[in-house]
C-alpha cells in the first residue's frame, strides 16, 4: 500500500473528477494510495458517479457548499497516510506522479509542501509557482506588466512568468491545485484557514508554512495536466467575486488594514481596465458577443464587491 493519502473536493465536476480518479488508478497500480473524494453538494450525479464506478474511494458527501478550504480539511483530517496530496478535481496524473513526490520528499526532510509541474490541457507549461504576493507585482498583474514584460523578473508579478519551471527550486508559493505535504508538516502549520471559502488559502499555507520553518519545492520531474475550471465554470462571476475577496482577506489577515486597502486600490483599478476592455472588444466585434458580456459582467460583479466590501475587514 502506497504510504499516501489523496483528496480531491468536487462541485459539479463530474467529467473531470472522472478523468481523475481514472488517471489515479491506472498511474498508480498496484500500489494503489487512499482516495477520499469531499463532494460539495453536486447536482450534477459525480457522488453517485463515485459510488458507482469507484467502489475503492472514501466518498464524503457535504449536505451543502461547504467552500474550498474547509471540505479539504475534512478530508485530511479523514486520511491515514504520512503523505497527503491535496488534488483538484480537473487534475489528470502522470505515470509515476504520486511515487516521484513520495520519494522526494523521503530524500528531503527540510522539505514540507512539494508540488509537481502542471500542464496545460494543450500540455504547454502552467505557470504554478508563484512569489508572495506584495502591492508592486500585484500592479504588475492587474495593469497588464506581467503578460507583456513577463519575462524580465521586476515586471514577472506574483506569478513568475520569468521561471521556465523546469528546475527543481523552493518557492514562496506553489499553486494549490496539487500538492503533495509531509503529515508532520502539516500538525506543525495547522489547517487551511476556513475564512477562505476558495482561492488564496494556498497563499495563506505556503506563508504559514516557511514561517514555521519548512520548505515548499517545485519538482518538475512529477507531472500532471489541469484542465483548470473544472468547478469555476458552472458560475465565472461568482468565482471570480470569491478571489477578490479571498484577496481582500489574505491583506487583512497578513499586512493589516494599510495592506489592504492598498491591495483594494490595484484591484479596483485592474477590474476598471478590464470592464474598458470588454466594452470596447464588444463595440469593435473583436471577441463574440456573449464573451464581451460574460467580461462586462465579471468586471462589474467585482467591481461592487470590491466597493461595497473592500474597506470593512
């Protein structure tokens, strides 16, 4: 028996959560790891698509939403194993993914969170390595610095566009869509922090984590392809209304009120440019119609929660 235990949350991402637990068992047999899967409440049958087609896995039905964070913590706190892997639902594993991470971390002691290279669906690199996150690379961010001058790092912002990803290195954050942590890490740095319902909880971990002395290291020897918004997209606007605030929380909780109204001025600003951008990609037809309204909306969603909810903590 494999010594990890893998959770995966889901909210109505039956085709990937499929995909996933399928890559799961084909990449791992016959050393087959703990699977718990922490159902938020789907409608769209995955829990009893598990039941059916994945008899093995632990399968933990939320009677509601319970957000991102918290039904993770349900399922680490359900799992056995001294390694966890902490893996989104639209994730697909390469052969030999989980057992390269294990082993890195035996080798490593210093090390706490791992993480693989993750690919794009098209298998082009995705960027998941990320710097933490300060006011001048977020403005790199949101006025559109890191996209066009990425590859210099004074202008790469949080995201490190200037990393090929292809060495292994500590960073200040890997992406939280497939982590890899030692147990002991864990009871050492605590749970996600549940006041994050999705995003910036793993900015928060990784943060907490170096604080309490462990490393977080990229491994791109490890791979696995993200689909990306396997849950996001059944509600875009909602979702990205949750980033802003789960921003808005993470500057509260570690820079305090000047952070964040500092954060909050950068978000409003970047939000302002890009409701511009759909408005005139509209008028002059360069992006479908029912694309420029899903940006005018999303821009004008966040927009009203960054204003109304932006100053209050």
């Amino acid at each position: 028996m494999m010594n990890v235990s893998v959770v995966i949350v889901s909210w109505n991402a039956g085709r990937y959560l499929k995909e996933c637990l399928v890559s799961l068992r084909e990449t791992t047999a016959p050393n087959s790891p703990e699977v718990i899967v922490v159902d938020n409440a789907s409608t769209d049958g995955s829990p009893e698509m598990v039941e059916s087609l994945f008899q093995d896995v632990k399968l933990v039905r939320c009677r509601e939403n319970l957000g991102f964070a918290k039904a993770n913590n349900i399922g680490i706190r359900l799992s056995q194993a001294p390694y966890i892997a902490l893996v989104n639902s639209d994730v697909r594993l390469f052969d030999g993914c989980l057992d390269g991470l294990v082993e890195f971390l035996e080798r490593h002691p210093e090390a706490g969170l791992v993480g693989p290279k993750i690919l794009n669906t098209d298998l082009t690199v995705q960027t998941s390595c990320r710097r933490f996150p300060s006011l001048w690379n977020n403005f790199c961010s949101a006025s559109g610095l890191a996209r066009s001058l990425g590859r210099h790092r004074f202008f790469s912002g949080e995201q490190m566009f200037d990393f090929r990803h292809d060495q292994v290195r500590s960073v200040d954050v890997l992406a939280g869509c497939f982590w890899m942590f030692r147990r002991e890490a864990w009871e050492a740095v605590g749970s996600l922090d549940e006041e994050f319902f999705i995003y910036a909880e793993d900015l928060d971990w990784c943060k907490r984590c170096w604080d309490a002395g462990w490393q977080v290291v990229f491994f791109p020897e490890a791979q696995a392809i993200h689909h990306r918004g396997g849950s996001s997209a059944n509600d875009p606007v909602r979702f990205a209304v949750e980033q802003h605030r789960a921003l808005l929380h993470y500057w509260q909780k570690h820079h305090g009120l000047c952070g964040r109204l500092g954060i909050l001025a950068i978000l409003l600003g970047g939000q302002l440019l890009r409701y511009c951008a759909a408005v005139t990609s509209g008028l002059t037809r360069r992006l479908p119609e029912s694309d420029s309204r899903l940006r005018m909306r999303t821009a004008a969603a966040c927009l009203r929660t960054l204003l109304t909810e932006g100053v209050a903590p």
